[in-house]
C-alpha cells in the first residue's frame, strides 16, 4: 500500500478514536452517575452504567458510529415526562392509542416517537407505579448528551426519601 493512502488511514483512526473519546466525555459530562461499565460490555466498545437508589439504573452505549444508546429502567416518571418534554418539546411521542400528547400526567403505558431525520428510536415505558423506563437507539451524541443533561436537572429536583 502507497504511503500516502497508510498515513490517511492512520489518521482516519486516530479521528474516530478522539470522536469516540470526545462522544464519552459528552456523555459521562450529561449525567454524572455514568461510570464506565466493568464486563461485559454489552454491544459496544464504550458502555456507561449506573445504578442509583431511587433514581434507577442503567446503561449508555456509544457504537463505532459514535450513536449512542440509552437503556434505563426504574425512573421516577415524572422526572423522565419533564426532560423528556423539556428536550423535545410537547406532544413528539406517541401514546398507547397512537395519539401524540405531553408525556407530563400521562397514564401507563408505552409512548414512542421514531425520528425519521436521524433514523433514532425512543420508546418510554409508564408503568402503574410511577416508575418509567426509556430504550432510545441510535442516537446522535448531541441529542444524547441534551436529553441526558435535562434528565439529570429533573432528577436533581425528585425528592429521595431520606432527604
């Protein structure tokens, strides 16, 4: 192979390496109570996790696109209608009767919005408890790292019992 052509694709992985870093750092910087993942790293080369009494737990995995994927479960519902709603705006997803409406008092259920744009999926789970769960694939880092940012500001202000 031509110097030339080696040296581009060295250069090439040294970009997508300091992309993945700069994706992660986004991320970690989002929603504090990401780590990194100890094993197994689930389907990706960079997987966040964490686990937080009250505040639920999940993971963040970014692929070798630089998409991310959001999988958290036991949320307050609240805090996940009110970032949700702060970062998309009302009425982007849809409910369980296919009609879009705010997710803030919404009942149980399952509530989507596919972004035709970006090619990324959202769903949220409401159940009977007000406890929500979000599986969001193939999402662009900046929108990641915005709902992440708003999800931490709406947790910030959940009351914890003990406090």
């Amino acid at each position: 192979m031509q110097a030339a052509v080696t040296s581009a694709i060295d250069d090439f992985a040294l970009a997508w390496k300091k992309c993945q870093a700069s994706a992660t750092h986004a991320i970690l910087a989002a929603f504090p109570p990401l780590d990194h993942a100890k094993t197994p790293t689930y389907c990706c080369d960079i997987t966040l996790s964490y686990r937080q009494a009250e505040m639920g737990e999940g993971r963040v995995c970014i692929d070798t696109f630089c998409r991310a994927t959001i999988a958290f479960e036991d949320l307050p519902q609240d805090a996940v209608a009110e970032a949700i709603d702060a970062s998309f705006g009302i009425m982007w997803f849809d409910g369980p009767d296919g009609v879009s409406l705010p997710l803030s008092g919404a009942g149980p259920g399952v509530y989507t919005y596919d972004d035709e744009t970006t090619c990324a999926d959202y769903e949220i789970v409401f159940d009977a408890h007000g406890r929500a769960a979000l599986s969001f694939t193939d999402i662009p880092v900046p929108d990641a790292a915005t709902i992440l940012h708003t999800l931490t500001t709406a947790l910030s202000r959940e009351e914890v019992p003990g406090d």
